[in-house]
C-alpha cells in the first residue's frame, strides 16, 4: 500500500494538486483533500480491462484493426466526446488528419459561447493566483460557484493569506442571477455575500444596465428584473472601487439561446472598466475532463478550438455546422469514433452508425458499440498533461497504479498507424 | 554513412570561411574531417554543389513559436487561418499558416527557408510546459526558450527585502532548470506586475506602487545574475516604454544603466523612438546605432516590422493594453497571469502609408545598416509582432540589396520619407555577413557550442542555395537543407520529417533555495513546488523529443 501526495486532479477544472491518495493494488482511496468532484472520480473501480467487438472480448491488436478498418471505409467518420489529456488529443488529431474526420470536443456548445465573444471582441481575464492574491470583488453571473467547484472558496477566496490584501476575509462576493446553494460563500467573519438574483434570461438586461450605470449614461428605469437600481448602482461603485475586481461567469451554466451575447457584455464591461482607469478581469469557469486540454492541443496543432472538419485535406473550423450532435442527427456522419477517458458515464450517443468507443473502464452503454476499447484514465492510470481552466497552468499527471489499461493515445496512435499503412497500399 | 557535399561556395563565419570552394562531409548526423586520400573509404552519397551556397542551417534567436500568448493569437484569429489552409501531404500534417502558422506547419515553413533551430524568447515559468509541449509539436527544428523573470512577485519580494545577490541567483538558476530553458528574459522589467496595480506606464528608474523596486534595479540584478551563474546567453530585454515616441532615451539609459554587463535588447526598432517633427515621431536609430558601436557588451535584434497584416503577442501587458485602440481587425486580449507574468495579444496591420508605420519600416532598417558589426545584430521581425517569419527572404532583399530598398522607400507616405536618412545608406549585407547575422553569431549569442558552423565537429545542420540575384527567391527555397545529417528539404520542399532537440542549460544553485520557495508556493501559489517542476520525461516520453545542455561560460559550475 502507498500514499501518494500532491496529487493533481484532472476531474475539477480548477487544477486542484493537493490530493492525498492511497493505492492498494488498484484501489484507490481519497485521504485527502478530496471534494465531491474529485473523490468519486479518482476512487471509482476498474471493471473492463478487455476490449469488445460486437460485446465479444478480443485482444487490444483486433479491437484496434476493427477500428481502422470502419474509419478507413468511412466516408465521414465523427470523433466526437475528445475528453482526455494532451497526448490523448494529439492522438485524436492525428487520426483525424489521416482519414477527413470531423472533430468535436463534447463540451463545445458551451465553450462555443466564449469562442464567439473572443473571436469577435477579445477579453481580458485572469488565472487563480491572481484572483488567490489580488481579488477584492468577486462578481459572479449566472453561476452557483460552490456546485461547479467545492472547494474553490476555500482554496481561493478564503485563504489564510493573500498577497495584497490586508484581510483575505473581508473580500466582497456578490452574485447577480443565481444564487448560491450553499454557504461556501459567507466570509470566515460571517458575512453572507450579496445576492442579486433574477433569472438567466434576465441577465442580458441587467448586464446592459450595469454597463450603462458603469458609463454613467442617463436611465429611466427604477427597477431591472426585480433588482432595484440603487442595487446596481452600488454594485456599478464596487467594481469601481474595487482595486482588483474579477467577474467570473460559466459558459455552460448560462444555457439559454444566444447566450454568448451574454459572455460578450461580461467581457466589454471588464474592458470598459479597464478604459476608465481601474483594473477589473475576467475568469471564465470551465476546463472539466479535459475541455480546455482538447481546445489548446487543437488550437497549435489546427489553429482552431476543438470543432474541426479535416474532409477537405485540412482542418475547417465552423463553431455551428460541425456540431457533432447535430451532424449525427442529420445523418452527416457515418463512422462516429467516441473518445472519453474521464468520464465512463458520458458513453456515445446510440447513433444507428457503426461506432467505436474509445473510453474510461467501466462505460455503461445504452447500446453495445461494434468495438469498445477501455483505456486509462489520464492521472490515474497513466501519466500525462491536462490544463486546468485559466488556460494558462498545464498540469503534470501522474501515473498512480499499474492497472495494465492503455493510454488514449497508445491506442489512437495504433489505430492511425493502421490508417497509415492502408493509405500506402 | 559518409556523405559529400562536393565544391559548393562555403560561408561559415564561425571558421573564418568567405565563399571558398570546399568540400564538406557528413557521418552521423555531425559534420567530420575529409577523409584521407588513401585510405580507401566509401563516400555513400554525393551532392554535386559547384556554383551553390553553402551556408549553416539558419538560427531565428527570437521568434513566439511556442507558448500561451501564442495559441491565443491562433484562437484568435481564424479569418486568417482561411486565407491559408495547408493540405496534408503524403509525408507531412495539415495545419494553416500566415500570421500565426500551427505548430506543424512552422516547423516545415520554417525548413523550407532553411533555418534548422529557433527560440522561443518568452518562457513565462508558471507555463513554460504549455511552451515545450507547442515546441515539442513543431517538426525539424531545434528549439529552446528564454525564461522570464522581472515581473514575477517572488523576484520583487526578494528584491524588497534586499536579500542579496547570491539569493537572486540561486532563484534565477533554480527556475531556469525547473522551466528548462537556455537564457532568461525580462519583459518590461517590473512593468507587467505594476500593470497588475493599475500602474500604466513605468520609467526605467520609475518603482512599483507596492514593491520598492524600479525596473533599472530589476535590470541589473539579473543581468548580474546570469553573468555570474555563467549562463551564455545574455540577459535578454525587451525594454521599458516599448512603442512610446521619444523611448530612444529609455534605451540609450538602460544601455548606459547595465554598466558594462553583457545584454540583448531584443526588437530594438520597437525602442529606437524620438518624438520630433511634425508628428511627434521621429528615428532614433543613429543614437541607437552608435552606442551599440560603441558598447561592445550590448548585442540586439531588430524586431523589423514589415508592411501587411499579422499580429502583436506579447508578454508585456500593460504597453499591449496601452495599443489596443490600434487592434486591426478590432478585438484583442490581455492577461495577468499567475503572480509571475501576463500577456497582451493585439492583431495589427502595418500600412505602408500610414506615417508610423512606415517610420518604423525605416527605423528598423536604418539600424541593420548603421549597427556595423554583425556578429551583434541579428535578423528577426520578432515574428509574429513586426511581420510573420516566412518574410525574412524578403528582408533579407531589402539589406542586400540597395537599389531595391530604394524603389521600396520610394512608395512608402512621403512624410516618412522625409524624417528617415534611409536613401543616403549605401551598405548591402554581404552572403558572409547574413551568414553571421543569422548563423554563426547566434549561435554563439544563444550559446549553442556545436551549432551554426560548418567546421568538423558541429552536427550537420546545413542549408544549400542557388545563387540568384534577386536575393528574396534565393533565401525562399534552397536546394537543400539538412538536419542533423539528414535530408530534410529539398527544392524548398519538406521531403522527410525529423523531430530536433531543445536546448538547454543547467546552471548551478544551492539546493536549500526550494525551502523558502516551497513555502511561497503553498501560501500564495495555485499549485505545488513538486509539480512547477518540469521533468526530462515530459520530453523524452513520445520517443520524439530529446534535450540537450550546453556548457556554462568561463568554467562557472
Ligand atoms: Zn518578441
């Protein structure tokens, strides 16, 4: 039995490395500093070891040939899912370029609404530290920080020390749309952060409003989706105050049509603030399982964030017309190749296509895929690189047992070298 | 395997060779002695070079090739990917190009001009991993990366409490070996922190509202650091009040300032500003020359910039935040990053009749030719910032070639015409002295020791060309280009695909250095000390990637 420290996770986004780990064969127990996020996904048991064809257990080497072969006979294969670490989505790339997929990261809608704002205006944001050190004002739209990250006020917000603040404690939290779920928020002196709250599909509105307080641009109105003006008009004065503001938001917890107008106000507002002499940043939450690791690894190696069509000979980005899902809806695809080593309950979509499932040990299907090959998960099963939501830090994941599972990448790079082969002949 | 490369006209600086008739020949990936006459051996592969140039493969000492700041200008950007989609080949990866190229397509562009290494010049630490991975996806080349300091809290902190300089060094080694990189950088020194502060502008003797510290004394603690650890490469400076009219003076202090320490002020076109005439933007580049002539411990790139669309990436957030009104096509993005730097991505087109912008295109040039030696300026447009690496044969024409520069300046806005002294230069860049700027001196300047000559010893990195009078199409497509002994180019085309090195040094620190740093990091840091540190495995891991170190200067341990 070994303990493993400093363990980092690459399950939370928020790039959590403080885990405490004990190994026992190939269980594995949380010790500390486990959350709700990472605990389950890091302790959760291995079950398949043996890769499938038609639900019949055959060697990794025929699994593999079975995957060429469907990707080599396509006309339009789809990788879709493109959850693991780096080398992972170098792989999926790679294979990719070699037989005219299309490529398309699992949770690209809701990055898509950030894409769409830092393609048309750009942004200015920060990373943790900063926010650990710096951050006076913590605004956050439309999200329930504590349910996306547990442990991001404790480890953030709450801190014994910060860097630049006298009192770490006396940070203003405020959150406009929804509120918190639970207490994570309330100030180790006791203060409960401000609540403004209001549905998401008033917060195109209220944001317009703050901006035009911030601008100090005449209104008419004495109230906003329930909010009084003064309420925004204080808030407008705290970030004005504020020496170090941050507003945070969550493309995926915005989930409302043409929500990216939304991320776009956010980001204008903090740029605006910026133009009238006082510093304030953005922090967009994200970069769960991989997402962030897949956009970064597209974007040096395509150009472009994880939605890429290679059918032409090169990679094409449209943020809307090679959205996967909607490409398998429409019968556009007839190979889907699922790649998601974190997540076993995120199995392919039953598409009435052949599909190969390249993912964690222990996928459940609603259907049994034609070939399934169970892989590592990247910081537990093999050592690796993901990046955590800033975009900035990539983390270094270790290896912590010896479960004899493959890596992502191991088994793309064996399914692209078949490719290759088949395109020489 | 024992290859020729028989009777091309050879320019290798490093060995005192100006366009002689000589053989060369090849035997494990290094360049070795000619064999004796008689000794009966077997030559494997002739190349029949009578009449070509044979020069080293070229090194780029400053170019964004790998790094966050980067892959954000890529994101950014994907109207200008369109325009430049690059289809996979039988042998080679899709990808796009212009501007910003991915990955895969800047090492084949890259070889296909004929260079065979290239620098990434600004490592912040904290992602010095995204920086090797970007490298470590860019075929062919070498490559290596220049660690930034200046701005980070921790450098500020020690420099606060005035801990002294044996402190600094152990701090300045400790994090060039965790972040694996061959030089140090500082980027506006201390400016990007005080950005941090909502400080906008920062003087070179200006301090930091919350740490007593002003960029001059930031300048010399780590210059001083890097000559006493024995690291090769100079200090490496981007200096303060980068595009600011009337900068020249800054520059000419911070020159003044280091007192006779070895430096590298990087795109020094950027700083070679004065603020006269009827726009309040004139050339500096007389004053700048000549006190590069005069002080032989300054060297400097120019950071050219060069007419068309491309985009501004740098670390230097606060002047990027400045320029962002200029942001063509109109979006931009800025950074604080980790209490260790920050960034500024800003696209931008330079116009030929736009009177800064052709200004600058002047600038750049008046100080190519009035710098006289060449072994201390070198050739770069600080790509992409000043113009995309794949113009440098162009470049290349405008100092070679004085009538061509000529007809150029004549189309440039007749206002900055008249404020450059540009016509009255008659200098044209020899073969031998483009073969220094961009060969023998930096590899030297970098400190790569095995590199960037054709004498036995070196590894075979070289690049063979037809001459041609039009010297832009004859720096575009050399003949040639072999990597480490391999063919990798020819005819300008990629015909194998190599994965090169990364470049490295390891100077020495006391290892109880990590007790305070480790505190640091669990207090205010978001991550911890053991996984900062970047591990051989993360290059050798893929079978690709490899490192290699270079030894320290003047025995230093
Ligand atoms: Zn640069």
């Amino acid at each position: 039995m070994a303990k493993i420290t400093e363990v980092p996770s690459p399950f939370c986004g928020v790039g959590t490395d403080d885990l405490v780990v004990e190994v026992d064969g190939t269980t594995l127990t949380v010790k500390e500093n486990g959350c709700a996020v990472n605990t389950p996904a890091f302790e959760q048991a291995i079950s398949d070891l043996k890769p499938r064809i038609n639900g019949e257990e055959v060697e990794l080497e025929q699994a593999v040939a079975k995957a060429a072969e469907l990707l080599a006979n396509s006309y339009q294969p789809l990788i879709g899912g493109c959850a693991s670490d780096v080398n992972g989505m170098r792989g999926v790339l790679a294979v990719a370029d070699h037989c005219g997929a299309v490529v398309d990261n699992i949770n690209f809608n809701a990055a898509r609404r950030n894409y769409l704002t830092m393609q048309d205006s750009g942004w200015m944001n920060t990373t943790l530290a900063e926010i650990k050190n710096r951050c006076d004002l913590l605004v956050l739209v439309g999200v329930d920080l504590e349910a996306f990250s547990p442990r991001f006020f404790e480890q953030y917000i709450w801190c014994d020390d910060a860097m630049y603040l006298d009192n770490a404690a006396a940070r203003q939290i405020v959150y406009l749309g929804k509120a918190p779920s639970g207490a994570a928020s309330t100030s180790p002196d006791g203060a409960a952060a401000k609540v403004l709250a209001c549905d998401d599909a008033d917060l195109p509105e209220l944001l317009a409003v703050l901006a035009a307080l911030l601008k100090k641009q005449p209104l008419q109105v004495e109230a906003v989706a329930g909010i009084a003006l003064p309420e925004l008009q204080t808030l407008a004065e705290q970030l004005m105050n504020a020496k170090y503001g941050v507003i945070s938001w969550a493309a995926s917890a915005l989930d409302f049509s043409q929500a990216e107008l939304t991320v776009q106000s956010i980001c204008n507002t903090v740029k605006e603030i910026n133009d009238l002499g006082v510093r304030c940043s953005g922090f967009p939450l994200g970069g769960k399982k991989g997402d962030v690791t897949a956009n970064q690894v597209s974007g040096w190696i395509t150009g472009y964030p994880a939605r890429v069509a290679f059918n032409r000979g090169y990679p094409e980005y449209d943020p809307f017309l090679y959205d996967g899902m909607a490409m398998l809806s429409n019968g556009e695809v007839d190979v889907l190749l699922w790649v998601e080593a974190f997540n076993s309950e995120a199995a392919p979509p039953s598409a009435g296509i052949p599909t190969i499932a390249v993912g964690r040990s222990g996928m459940q299907f609603e259907k049994e895929p034609d070939v399934f090959i169970p892989v590592g998960t990247p910081g537990i099963d093999h050592a690796g690189h993901a990046y955590r939501l800033d975009n900035v830090v990539a983390l270094r994941l270790k290896k912590l047992r010896d479960s004899g599972l493959p890596s992502t990448a191991e088994v793309l790079n064996a399914i692209e070298n078949l490719l290759q082969v088949k395109n020489a002949d | 395997m024992l290859i020729k490369l028989k009777g091309g006209k050879v320019f290798d600086p490093a060995a005192g060779v100006d366009g002689k008739t000589q053989d060369i020949y090849i035997q494990d990936g290094k360049i070795v002695k000619a064999p004796k006459q008689d000794a009966g051996v077997k030559i494997d592969k002739e190349y029949d070079l009578q009449g070509k140039v044979v020069m080293a493969g070229a090194i780029d000492m400053h170019t964004h090739i790998g790094g966050g700041k980067g892959n954000i200008a890529r994101i950014l950007l994907p109207e200008d990917h369109r325009a430049d989609p690059v289809v996979r080949g039988q042998i080679t990866r899709s990808g796009c190009g212009h501007v910003m190229p991915s990955t895969y397509v800047t090492g084949y562009r890259y070889a296909e001009m004929g260079y065979t290494a290239a620098f990434e010049p600004a490592v912040l630490p904290v992602n010095a991993r995204q920086a090797h991975m970007e490298m470590g996806d860019t075929p062919i080349l070498d490559k290596g990366g220049y660690v930034m300091l200046g701005s980070d809290d921790y450098l500020l902190r020690m420099m606060t409490a005035n801990k002294d300089q044996q402190a600094i060094n152990d701090y300045v080694a400790w994090t060039l070996q965790a972040a694996k990189g061959i030089g140090i950088k500082v980027v506006n020194a201390g400016g990007i922190n005080a950005f941090k502060f909502n400080q906008r502008q920062l003087d070179l003797d200006e301090k930091n509202v919350y740490y007593d510290v002003s960029p001059r004394q930031v300048l010399q603690s780590l210059a001083t650091a890097v000559n006493q650890l024995g690291i090769p490469h100079p200090l490496h400076v981007h200096g303060c009040n980068l595009g600011v009219p009337g900068n020249v003076e800054t520059t000419l202090d911070t020159i003044q300032g280091i007192g006779g320490l070895p430096m590298h002020l990087t795109h020094i076109q950027f700083h070679s500003y004065g603020a006269e005439g009827d726009f309040k933007f004139s050339s500096g580049a007389a004053q700048i020359a000549e006190a590069i002539n005069k002080n032989k411990n300054i060297t400097a790139d120019v950071g050219q910039i060069l007419f068309g669309q491309t985009v501004t990436a740098s670390g230097d957030s606060m002047h990027q935040h400045a320029n962002h009104q200029f942001a063509n096509p109109s979006k931009w993005v800025c950074m604080d990053i980790e209490c260790d730097a920050g960034c500024g991505v800003v696209p931008f087109k330079y116009r030929d009749q736009n009177f800064v912008n052709a200004l600058q295109w002047a600038i750049g040039l008046e100080i190519f030719l009035l710098v006289d030696d060449p072994w201390r300026v070198f050739l770069t447009t600080d790509h992409p910032n000043g113009a995309p690496f794949t113009s440098y044969p162009h470049l290349i024409r405008l100092l070679m070639d004085k009538s061509f520069r000529n007809d150029m300046l004549a189309t440039i806005h007749p206002e900055a015409q008249k404020m450059t002294t540009l016509a009255s230069i008659d200098r044209e860049y020899s073969l031998q002295e483009i073969a220094i700027m961009t060969r023998a001196g930096a590899a030297k300047l970098v400190g790569l020791h095995d590199r960037g000559g054709l004498s036995s010893g070196n590894w075979a990195d070289i690049t063979v060309y037809t001459e041609h009078e039009d010297r832009q199409r004859m720096f575009e497509k050399p003949d040639y280009v072999f990597k480490d002994g391999q063919l990798v180019v020819k005819d300008g085309e990629v015909v194998k695909v190599t994965w090169g090195t990364t470049h490295i040094v390891k100077p020495d620190y006391d290892a109880s250095v990590e007790k305070d740093l480790k505190k640091y990091f669990d207090r205010y840091l978001t991550m911890k000390l053991g996984n900062f540190k970047i591990s051989d495995d993360e290059f050798t891991e893929d079978g690709r990637g490899s490192l290699t170190e270079h030894p320290l200067k003047g025995g230093a341990a």
